[in-house]
C-alpha cells in the first residue's frame, strides 16, 4: 500500500467515530468530501444554501472514481475519530494517497454536481410564484389558491351586484303589480357545490373558492320571514327568478373553472449549481470497516 511518500503526508486519514460492528474484518480505503452547496435563482429570486457529505470507494493506481454510487449516508456535523477504534487490519492494495489525486478525485466530484445535482421548487406559471424549502405541494396549493381567490374577488363582487340589480327589477316590478309578500331569494351556488362534489381530488380548492363565492354572493335584501315555496309564485314570475338563477350559477360555474384553471398549475422549477457555488469544506482519506 502506498501511503509513506511526503505528499501523503497532507491527505488526513480519518475514521468514523462509532465503534465497528461485528464480523468486520478490514479497514477499506473510501475517500469523503464534506462541501457547501449554494443554489441561487435570478429568476425565482431565491438563494438556498446546504451542506453535504460525498463518499465513495478509493480507486487503485489511477482507475476512474465512481461517484454515482455513494458507499455510506453521512449527515453534516458527522463525527470522526483521528486514530482507528479497533485493531482492525488495512485494505492493501495500490492506492494513490496523495493530495494531487485527492484533488483529481475532488474536481471530479465537482463536474458530476455541475452536470446532475439539481434543488427542485414548485412553480405557479400564471402568479409566478414559486415554493419555499421544505413547502409541500398542498402547502404551495393553499398560498397559490389564496392569491388567486384574491384575484377574483372583484369579479365575485361584480356579479353579486348584477344579481341583486336584477333581483331588485323583479321587487319594484311586482311591488308597482301590488304584491306585499317578499320574493324567495334564489340558491345561487347550488349547481357549483353539487358539481364541486365529483372533484373529490379538489376538495380543498374547490372549498376555498365556494366560502369566497358564498361571501360575496350572500344576498343582501330581506324583507320578512315568510313561507317562499316558489309554488305559491305565479307561472311567469316563477321563470324570471329561475332565468336570474340560471343565469348567476352559470357564471359563478365559470369562475370557477377559471379559479381552478389557474391555481392547480405547478410546475417543477430546478436549479442548478456553477461551480463557483461548490465551496469544499473538507476532503480526506476515510476507512470503514467492513
């Protein structure tokens, strides 16, 4: 094992601090590089930064390091030891334990993270809104579909005025016919919240745009408690309040599409690393027994 020139003399050996397991047999040369990443986004307007640990087998002589296939989890903050906790024999075999291969092996890492690591965010194409770390997708879900139903508000507004206008016609038309009893208000969301119900995957969109729309839509005029039963109204009058009925859900209906359409789109956004934004913290030399 080649390990005695003076440039091994400043790669740092190092062993996991925990004792060895039974039924090891040998300590095996791995190499472990410790580094900051930092992902940062003009676009999404987003700086992210984490630490890593790589590792993966010593090649013998000058073969190729695979990176791809990490030996060992290691979490940052990870404790090593100096000195090896048991007796345990060395791994022989023709390894390189020199800084300059350490220092190949190092950039070799480095291009594999430029080429493949990616930090992944959710992104909302129509608000341009993306996630945050650790946001769930029913998280970014809620805060999209709030802006939108804020959005939208005005619109809901808009239509509860034009119904209480039409509303307020057929009143001043049936009070100048000498009518006295006031007229039943309509259920103007009672197609979107039975049609709501087949969305059972929707149930928290559709939930939230339903309390927006009954807010806005809750009728505004009342004159009396009595009994409405439209079968007491006559046949033509009967048809005016459907047709305004029909009229309002088929619009509240189109809002609603609308509300969905735009607060259901989430796209993955990734990130990517540049090489300046690979900042190493610490390489060595790591046994493990196996």
């Amino acid at each position: 094992m080649r390990s005695s020139s003076q440039d091994s003399a400043l790669v740092p050996h190092l062993w996991l601090n925990n004792p060895v397991a039974a039924g090891t047999s040998a300590y095996y040369p791995a190499i472990m590089i410790e580094c900051k990443l930092t992902f940062r986004s003009l676009r999404a307007t987003y700086h992210h930064s984490e630490e890593r640990i790589y590792t993966a087998w010593y090649p013998e002589n000058d073969l190729p390091i695979n990176w791809d296939e990490p030996i060992i989890s290691l979490a940052p903050g990870t404790k090593f030891s100096s000195i090896p906790l048991s007796d345990l024999p060395k791994q022989t075999g023709n390894f390189l334990f020199t800084a300059s291969r350490l220092a190949e092996m190092q950039d070799e890492l480095i291009s594999s993270l430029v080429r493949k690591e990616k930090f992944s965010l959710l992104y909302n194409p129509v608000f341009k809104i993306y996630s945050t770390p650790g946001q769930t997708r029913d998280e970014f879900l809620d805060k999209v579909s709030e802006i939108a139903l804020t959005e939208m508000e005005p619109e809901l507004r808009d239509l509860m005025r034009k119904v209480e206008l039409k509303l307020e016609q057929v009143r001043e038309s049936q009070e100048r016919k000498g009518r006295k009893d006031p007229l039943p208000e309509p259920n103007l969301l009672k197609n979107i919240e039975q049609r709501s119900e087949i969305f059972t995957s929707k149930t928290r969109l559709t939930s939230m745009f339903l309390n927006s729309a009954k807010r806005a839509l809750k009728p505004k005029i009342s004159r009396g408690s009595v009994d409405t039963s439209l079968d007491k109204i006559n046949f033509e009058l009967n048809e005016t309040l459907r047709h305004i009925e029909q009229e309002a859900n088929e619009e509240v209906n189109q809002l609603w599409e609308i509300f969905l359409e735009r607060s259901q789109q989430c796209d993955k956004f990734d990130i990517g690393l540049q090489h300046q934004n690979i900042q190493v913290l610490r390489r060595a030399i790591l046994w493990l027994a196996y």
